[in-house]
C-alpha cells in the first residue's frame, strides 16, 4: 500500500492511499481456500468443487469482501503508522472508475485530536454549599404522604364542595356542538380544588350531587396539547356518578405501617435521607459548574471542528425540540436563531471541557473497571423488555461507540470527584432556596462536557472494558476509530433555550448499529387511579381536559 499526505494544515489531516490489485486479489485467494471445502454442487463431492468454478460462483461478492477488508487495513496501518489520533470517524472515499482487476486509489481525511497542554489542576479553591434537613421540611412531605393515602367516604345526598372527589361520565363538544376526538369518559375521578383540569372545570361541579346531570362551558388553554383544541371553547355534558368526601389525613405510626414500615420514626429517617440525597446532589451540580468554570479559564487551545459541530448539532436538535413545546414555538425558534452564534461557543468550550477531563484522567490514572462498566450495562437493560434485554446487551458489547456513550457519564464522575479531591474545599451552610438560586444564576450551560479519550494503547481491545474508559476508542489492532458524541454531565445542565426552561426528557433507546434497529424500549405501565378515579386512556378519553403539567424552572443556560 503506498501512502501520500495530501493535507497537514492545523488540526486538518487528508491522505491518499493506493491498494494495489495484487493485495486485493491476495485476499480473494485466500477466502477462496477457505471456502473450497465448504462449497457444495452437483456433481461434485462435498469439498471437490474446482476453485475455478467456486470463483466464477461467488468470485464478485468476494471481490467487494477483499476490497473492504483491504481498506479497513489501510486506514488502520495509516493511523498506527503516522500516529494519528482522530477526532472523529475518518471519511473515506474510493476513487472514481475503480473496477476489479485494478488499483484502488483511497482519499482519507479526518480531523486529529488537538496536542492538550498539561491541564493545571493545583490551585482549585472551591466552596461547598450545604445544606441541612430542617424538622419542617420532612413535616412537610409527611403531610404529602398523608394526602396521598387519605380514603374517601360516600357524601350520600351531599352537594360537592371544594376538597370532595366526584366521579364524571363525560363529552366534550366543540361551540358548534361536535365531539372532539378523545373527548368521551367514563369514571373520571376529579377532586375539586386539585387544579388538575383545565381553568373553569373543577369550580363548576361545586354544588352537583350524585346522579345529576350538568353541562358546563370551558375554554382551552393556549398551550394545551392538542393544537386542534388549543385556545379553543368547548362544553362538556357530565354525569355525575358518585360524590365522596376526604377522610381525615393523619400523621402517625398507622400511616407509616401502612406503606410497610416499623414506625412514624422510621419514616422520618427515610425522608431524611431522601432530604438529604437531593441536597447533595444541588450541592455537587454547584462545585462540578465552578470546578469546569475554572478549568475553563485556564484553558484555550484549538479543537476539531467536527467536534463542535457534531457537539452544536446535538445541542440545537434538543434545543428545536424544546421549542416545540412552548406556546409560541416560532417566536422561540426566532430567540434561537438570534442565539446560535452563543450556542456554538457552548458547543466549543464543552468539547474543549470534555478534552481537559479526559487528559486528566487520563494522565492520573482515572478509569471504568470492567466490573463497574457490567454494573452499567445491566441497569441500562432494564429498561426493556426481557427479549429486548440481551439483544442490547450483546449490542453494548459488540459495539465500541455505544459502549463510550454509556460509560462517559460515569468517567466523567471520577474525573471530577478526583479534582474535587485535589481542591481546597471550604463549607458553607445555606438553605435549599438560596443553593437553587446560586445554581440557576450561575452562568453553566456549558458544563456539560464532550468526554474524549485519546490513549493509545495498541495492545487493548474492543471489548476489554478496563481499558476503554473514555468517551473515545482508539484500537488500532481491530478496527478504526470510533468518536463518542454522547454530551454528558447533570441533568440541570442540559441546554435549554431561554424561553423554556424546562426538563430535559431522558433518552430512552439505545444507540443502533448501522442498519440495526434499536431495542425498544417496553411502554411504561401507568399507575393505578385512585378509588373512583379513571385513568385518562380509559373509554377513548385521551383528550380529557387535564391541565398541561407546570414547567419546571432550570438554571439559566447560558455559557
């Protein structure tokens, strides 16, 4: 295979390679070999067949095996030999007017991995807000439990009041009185005062008794989810089934024995704990953003283009996404738009993060044990169903990309808790408020980073987890190599555009393989309603007149 280097500028790389006829044929010969024994034809006894005859048989389809082989090799030869580190996966190409019988002249061009100046990592000063579980914050998710498991007792003749829970049959009509689609159910439970439904309907079921019938007019709101009926006016005819009113909530040991527990004492410890485990979460996301804060401003250097594109790419998708659940999505789309220079200087300092990271861990021995990367692989297979569990499995296994995007998260982790090990720490107690507000004033958007390992040892392999523990998998022995794009990092810093300042949802399927589908993830099972309560899917109702969920606010997502 002869080699020429065609372009070195800046992080840029592009070669052209040429495979001379004589490897490819050397391939289509000793496939043919192997084959011989195995080919069966009539006539012929079981492993007699003339090579001549088996090449005339299957001589093209080899042809292209012995090609595609040949230029797997070539690249890896090309980037052990030069002693490339790619960025992201090398493209390649196959000159024009190839046949079989002749050389074959490849362009190979890629992006390389940036030299990472030695990161500094002494001097870190961080400060560690914490903050302690107060008595009135664990009363308070007591009296939630308690709400959740009062019981309901038949009102008899009783007229509905705020707090009862009344069970409707209902039909929901357009003004020109035609039912909307979605819009019939029966054994709706809704309890007055819940604000569950749609502003109006739950006050105008004050006063009804059981077996009464009721029309009642409503009005959409502007951002409800069927856009059909978004803004829009509409009547429902009801039936009123039952009304109940709420027993007493109590808060005492019966109530904690009721949810399998020894005790009230013990409760309390367990949402303590729970207190406790979300404080500590609020407190790390506040140390990771002013640990990468400081990281980056200590660091400027040139990296791949590829990176920050396929970095941008992966952020504006979910940033289109977002945009479409607002109740104006083109004037969000339009905020976007007149931000994307901003989000691209996201997309460069995450990847550049994300590189630091790596040449930290990296060069301080940070890594995934196999054992922790199996820990990995079986909680992610539990999302599916159990035929669907060890096709993903095998799937983590088999492919390297996947299996960077499933362990990034976790180097990530360790490479951060070794620099929180390395920081000078000091403690502050605050309240909960004040950790919140110091995390959404913090401008972290960029906090997410884009792991990349850039090791090259030439002895590991594909599915050796205790040497694959970053977001990038060189190994030049088996196969080229494989970019991890997985943007990783807590969840309070996924982007979000201003205008909607929401949740990010979880990613729910696994990566596919190239012309492999996904295993699909099983539907959820949903909750049992409460006594008396329907759930919305029941009798076509799916358009029930719910009140779209409240938005939760996210930290400000600005880098």
């Amino acid at each position: 295979m002869q080699t020429v280097e065609t372009l070195n500028e800046g992080l840029k790389r592009a070669y052209t390679l040429t495979i001379t006829t004589q490897d490819i044929d050397t391939k289509v010969d000793a496939e043919l070999k192997r084959l011989a024994p195995q080919i069966r034809m009539p006539g012929f006894r079981p492993g007699k067949v003339p090579a001549n005859l088996v090449r005339k048989m299957h001589g093209p389809a080899l042809q292209q095996d012995a090609l595609n082989a040949a230029v797997q090799e070539g690249i890896q030869s090309l980037i052990a030999d030069k002693g490339l580190r790619p960025a992201m996966q090398p493209q390649v190409e196959l000159g024009e007017g190839y046949e079989p019988g002749k050389d074959a002249t490849l362009t190979v061009t890629m992006e390389v991995l940036p030299q990472v100046p030695a990161p500094a990592i002494d001097g870190l000063k961080l400060e560690r807000l914490t903050v302690p579980v107060a008595d009135a914050s664990i009363d308070e998710q007591l009296k939630k439990f308690a709400e959740q498991q009062k019981r309901w007792d038949d009102a008899g003749d009783k007229a509905a009041e705020q707090g009862d829970l009344v069970t409707v049959d209902f039909v929901g009509k357009t003004a020109d009185g035609v039912a909307f689609e979605g819009g019939t159910g029966t054994d709706m439970g809704v309890e007055i005062g819940s604000g569950r439904l749609i502003p109006g309907f739950e006050d105008q079921i004050v006063g009804v008794k059981a077996g009464e019938e009721k029309q009642i007019s409503v009005t959409f709101p502007e951002d409800y989810p069927a856009k059909d009926l978004a803004g829009q006016p509409a009547t429902f005819d009801l039936v009123i089934k039952s009304v109940k009113t709420a027993g007493e909530a109590t808060v005492d040991d019966e109530m904690a024995k009721n949810l399998g527990l020894e005790g009230l004492d013990q409760l309390r410890e367990l949402l303590k704990g729970q207190i406790e485990q979300e404080h500590n979460g609020l407190t790390r996301t506040y140390m990771k953003r002013k640990l990468l804060d400081q990281l980056a401003e200590g660091h400027d250097f040139e990296v791949p283009p590829s990176m920050v594109e396929a970095e941008f790419s992966q952020i504006w998708a979910q940033l289109e996404h977002e945009a479409t659940h607002e109740a104006d999505p083109e004037k969000a789309k339009a905020e976007m738009e007149g931000e994307r220079d901003d989000y691209r200087k996201i997309a460069e300092r995450r990847v550049r993060l994300g590189l630091l990271l790596s040449e930290i861990g990296q060069a301080n021995g940070v890594e995934v044990t196999s054992q922790e990367m199996n820990r990995l692989i079986a909680q992610a297979a539990q999302q599916y169903g159990a035929e669907d569990r060890q096709r993903f499995i095998q799937y983590i296994q088999q492919e390297p990309m996947a299996a960077a995007q499933l362990r990034a998260p976790l180097y990530e982790d360790k490479v951060v808790d070794f620099l929180f090990g390395k920081a000078e720490i000091t403690d502050r107690e605050t309240t909960r408020e004040e950790l919140e507000a110091a995390i959404e004033s913090e401008d972290g958007f960029a906090t997410g980073t884009h792991i990349h390992n850039h090791d090259h040892d030439h002895d590991h392999d594909h599915h050796d987890h205790d040497h694959h523990d970053h977001g990038h998998d060189h190994d030049h022995d088996h196969g080229t190599p494989v970019a991890e794009t997985e943007v990783t990092g807590d969840a309070e810093d996924a982007p979000k555009p201003k205008a909607a300042k929401k949740k990010a949802a979880p990613k729910d399927e696994a990566p596919a393989a190239e012309g492999e589908p996904a295993a699909k993830k099983p539907r959820a099972k949903k909750a049992a309603p409460a006594e008396g309560e329907a759930t919305d899917a029941e009798d076509g109702a799916e358009a029930a007149p719910k009140k779209p969920r409240a938005k939760k606010a996210a930290p400000k997502t600005e880098a």
